[in-house]
C-alpha cells in the first residue's frame, strides 16, 4: 500500500542520513525500524510489501534479537537506481530478478558462500551472489461477479476469445503492469514475447479494450475485487492467493498452457557494511524458500517452480539472457512495440 506523497516525503528525509547526494529523492512505499537488543542495525531495502515480511522479520529476530532491522519498501526500478548510485544498504530483496542480476554484473554486489547457499538449486543463485528464495507465477485474477455464467478460459487463446467476444464486459475493465515504469511489469512482459507467440495479440486487445496500467499487483487485485476491473493480467501469484483466502470476490484463471515463474530473489549490496549479519539474514531466507510450506509467509517456495505448468516453461532463468532487454536500444524498441500495442484509443479501433 502507498503512502500518501507527503508522508512518502518525510520518510525519505529521515533517511537523508544514510543516502545522501543524488539519492535524497529515493521514493519508499513503506518503513519500519525493528529494534534489537544490540548496536547491530541491518538495513534492508525490499521490493516486498511490509506486511508480507513483518513475520520473516519477526521470526529472524527472535532467533537473532540483538540484530536491529531497518526495513525500507520501494519499487524495483527505485531500488536498482539506489544502489547503482551507492545507497548503503546491506540487504537488497527484488521481484526484478533481472536488475538484481545486473546489479551483481556491474559489481554492486557482494559474494556469500555459506552452506545454506550451497544447498540451493543451481538455477536459483548466481555464482554466489544472487539468491533465489521463492518461486512465484504470473497470474490472471479476475471477479467472480463479472465472471457469473462465463466459462473459463484454460489457455491464452481461450482468454484473446473471450476478450474478443465480449467488448461489453471487458472495455475499461483490464488491468495489467505499466511496463514503462514497472520493473516486475517489464520482467513478465520481455520473457512473456520472448516465448510466446500469443503475448502480442493479447497485448494488442487489451490495448484495444482501454487496459488502465498499474505500478503494482495490490493495486491491480483491490481494483478486481472492488468491481473496477473485470481482470487483472500477469498480477503475482502470491499476492493474489494470500488476498483470495479472505476475499471470495476474486479468483486465479488456471491458463494451462504455460506459467511465467520469477525468481524472488536478495543480494548484500558491494556498500553493505553489516555483511555477517547479511549473510545470516540471506540463509534465513534461503532456508524458509527451501522448505515444503514457509512458516511465515504466503511466498511460494523454489520448488513451485517443479511444477507442471511452470515446467512447461520453466522459471525465469539467472544468467546473461536477462540482460538481452535491459540493453538501452533492445528496451527502447521493445517499449516502442509496447506503446504501438497497448496505447490504443478504441475509438479508432472498432
């Protein structure tokens, strides 16, 4: 959840301290101080909602207690910005895997070894600096009201028939990531037209149908079940399990044909001045994805990316392929093709 711009404001100035210079604009979503019983406080800079990590927080620290956590909220691409231009922080927690993988590429990351890391899947760390602790689907959520009487479309070809079919239902009724300013957004987006021959025709009719374009998933699934949006496309999986299990308003779409799985994933910044206390809050997490069923959070773990529809695509990759979209002209063209799908005015297209 946002704050409002002012309260955003104050929290940024209060962190004046640690940032400085150029990074005095950082925009956080949310901060709290966990105190501990000692001097030690670990600054942690995250992609993910505070009220989704307060009880991993709350559980290292009871394991922990003389470790202090200072616990900042932004948005991938802020977070990214942050750390390139020297923000200390010591741990960094992204669902853009593939700016964390530039991070670690252009050495704004630390190596870790330890033996938690070493029991990890080797598609889910980067030699030794990128770690992967969750694996969590794309998915489409919609209104079971809008929804009453219509069957379900099974895969991304049932789903552009249905768009098509029923103008009436879904004009100004799809909301999807604004990929231009959404890093998570951009991430499902590139990987999505990089294997599959349905994302441009789908990107084309939502265009077509006046798709409203969010920065987040929790603002995407509040819109679901509030009755503003008919569906919402490519929102996190997690977000919208842990919302459906006490909103019977909404529902996940089961598209079998394939499931776009990303890599959660954390790094101790190459600014990082807590680094033993990193990498004990780095095996926490590792440890947490690596089990059957987390005991503090909704996240998937890594091994929901052994399902079969996560196998039929498998998860994002860790590795150089990530970097092929973030090169300046491949983004710019690709966000081109983006705008010329996705910014239609229907009016010109009956």
């Amino acid at each position: 959840m946002r704050f409002p711009d002012l309260a955003r404001s104050l929290i940024a100035a209060a962190l004046l301290h640690c940032l400085g210079g150029p990074l005095a604009a950082l925009e956080l979503e949310d901060q709290k101080f966990y105190p501990g019983t000692g001097e030690v406080v670990l600054k942690v800079i995250s992609t993910g909602d505070l009220e989704v990590f307060e009880p991993f927080i709350l559980a290292f620290q009871a394991e922990n207690p003389t470790i202090g956590i200072d616990y900042s909220v932004t948005s991938s691409a802020e977070l990214h910005r942050a750390l390139t231009q020297g923000a200390v922080f010591d741990v960094a927690i992204s669902s853009a895997m593939d700016l964390q993988f530039q991070l670690a590429n252009d050495g704004a990351a630390q190596a870790y070894t330890s033996p938690v890391t070493q029991a990890l899947p080797v598609w889910a760390q980067w030699r030794n600096q990128v770690f992967a602790f969750t694996a969590e689907p794309a998915v489409a959520v919609i209104s079971r009201e809008t929804f009453a009487g219509i069957e379900r479309p099974t895969t991304r070809q049932d789903l552009i028939a249905l768009l098509r079919q029923n103008p009436e239902i879904f004009q100004d009724a799809i909301g999807t990531y604004d990929v231009r300013s959404s890093g998570l957004g951009y991430l499902f987006a590139t990987q999505e037209a990089r294997n599959s021959d349905t994302y441009w025709r789908l990107s084309e009719l939502m265009g077509l149908r006046g798709a409203a374009l969010y920065c987040c998933s929790a603002q995407m699934i509040d819109d679901v079940a509030a009755g503003r949006l008919s569906l919402a496309y490519n929102v996190l999986g997690s977000y919208a399990a842990e919302r459906i299990a006490r909103d019977d308003r909404l529902e996940i779409l089961d598209l079998q044909d394939y499931a776009t799985v990303m890599l959660r994933t954390a790094l101790i910044p190459a600014t990082a001045t807590e680094t033993a206390s990193a990498g004990l809050f780095i095996d926490r997490l590792l440890q947490e994805g690596m089990r059957d069923e987390s005991r503090v959070w909704a996240l998937p773990p890594l091994g929901a990316a052994e399902t079969p529809e996560a196998r039929a695509y498998g998860p994002i990759r860790l590795g150089p392929a990530l970097l092929v979209y973030l090169d300046r002209l491949n983004r710019n063209a690709f966000l081109s093709a983006w705008s010329d799908a996705m910014l239609q005015d229907a009016a010109d297209n009956p």
